[in-house]
C-alpha cells in the first residue's frame, strides 16, 4: 500500500497541509500529514479512516518530492554507473554522465496507466495492511515524515558532480544509500504488513526497510 514509506527510498519515492486540532502531527515535516486523529491505533481505525489516512500519507509523500526531482537523480544516478565502466577517466566520466543524464531527462516520462487498464486504487486495501499494525498514527507519521527528509537529502545531491571512471581494483560508485530512521526501526516492528512482511518475530512481525536511491 505505502510503498514509498515502507520501502524508504525507493525512487520514488518522498504537503504542507494545515495542522487541524484533531489532525496528525508529521514527525520533522511541515504541517500535517492527515486529519485522521494522531492518537489511535492503526488497528483501530475504521475502514473509511484507514483509506483517508492511506490517501493523505500519498499526498503527502507526492507533495514533499516531485517527480522531476527523482527522475532527476535517478537519471544522474544511472548515468554516473554506466559512465564509470565507458570512460577512461574520472573527467570524462562526469562529461559522460552530465550527458548521459539531460538525455534521459528529455524522454517523456512512461504513462503510469499504459495499456494496463485504468489505475488501481493503492488505497483500496488500506484497511487490511494496517490490520496487524499497533502504532499509532502519530508512530506512521513520525516514520513517513522522517523517512521523506532522509530521502530528500539523497535525491538533492548530483550524481555526476561525483562520478568517476572505474578503478583498476574493480571498485566501482554506488547509488547513494537513504539510512533508515530510527522511527522507522520501531514501525517496522509494528506494522509488519507495511513492509511486506507479515511472518517475522517483533512486537507485530517484523519487516524490512531501508533502501536505495538509485
């Protein structure tokens, strides 16, 4: 369901909503995540909360990193690996990666629908994934907000500013890795669903998160 918080950086994945009373507090982000109260459990919100809740965590996530940004390094990301094993030297692999990258941003961007029929809803089953989740919201939310900002902080870097040419030992560059919050070590034991783990040991399961951008 939330990939892009479960997952961490998934190239993916990352609002500025007003905070209401009765709404959720989002960890070191701006403003509010959603209006589902911040104090319930997961396993306690009805099924029109948990989709609302679902639906508010995707806005938010989509607000707070763009899809130019991310396609923006992961294109840059990409660029640096190939340069590195194509050019002789660490000038040449910056040069091949810069073009490498404005190459790849000029494409037009895939239709998320295709020939694939019309979208499903990620929320659809919203209530079901947080079925065994014992944080609270306000636990979702620190983990979501947290993870965003760590996220941002890798996808803001250039790629290409760093690239170089393989070295003779076989080392090669890496795509930056986003460490993972430790919010989000404590929601993964508690809403193993989240993370596509509903058999694993911890207070809920446990799960797997963490991740790579690039």
């Amino acid at each position: 369901m939330w990939g892009g918080v479960a997952a961490g950086a998934a190239a993916v994945g990352l609002v500025v909503a007003c905070s209401s009373s009765g709404g959720s507090s989002g960890g070191t982000g701006p403003g509010a995540i959603s209006s589902v109260d911040s104090s319930k459990k997961a396993t306690d919100l009805s099924e029109a909360d948990a989709q609302q809740y679902c639906r508010d965590t995707l806005a938010y996530q989509k607000s707070q990193i763009s899809e130019a940004d991310t396609k923006r390094y992961t294109c840059a990301a990409i660029g640096a690996a190939v340069a590195s094993f194509t050019a002789k030297t660490d000038e040449e692999a910056k040069a091949a990666c810069v073009k490498s990258r404005d190459e790849c941003i000029a494409k037009p961007s895939s239709s998320s629908q295709g020939d694939a029929g019309p979208e499903k809803d990620p929320c659809a089953n919203a209530k079901k994934d947080l079925g065994n989740c014992t944080a609270t919201v306000a636990e979702i939310n620190q983990c979501t907000a947290d993870q965003i900002e760590a996220y941002k902080a890798v996808v803001n870097q250039d790629p290409c500013a760093s690239a170089t040419a393989a070295k003779p030992d076989g080392g090669q560059p890496t795509g930056a890795s986003v460490p993972e919050p430790a919010s989000c070590k404590v929601l993964k034991e508690k809403c193993p669903a989240l993370y596509g783990d509903e058999g694993s040991g911890g207070s809920g399961g446990g799960g797997s998160g963490g991740g790579n951008a690039g």
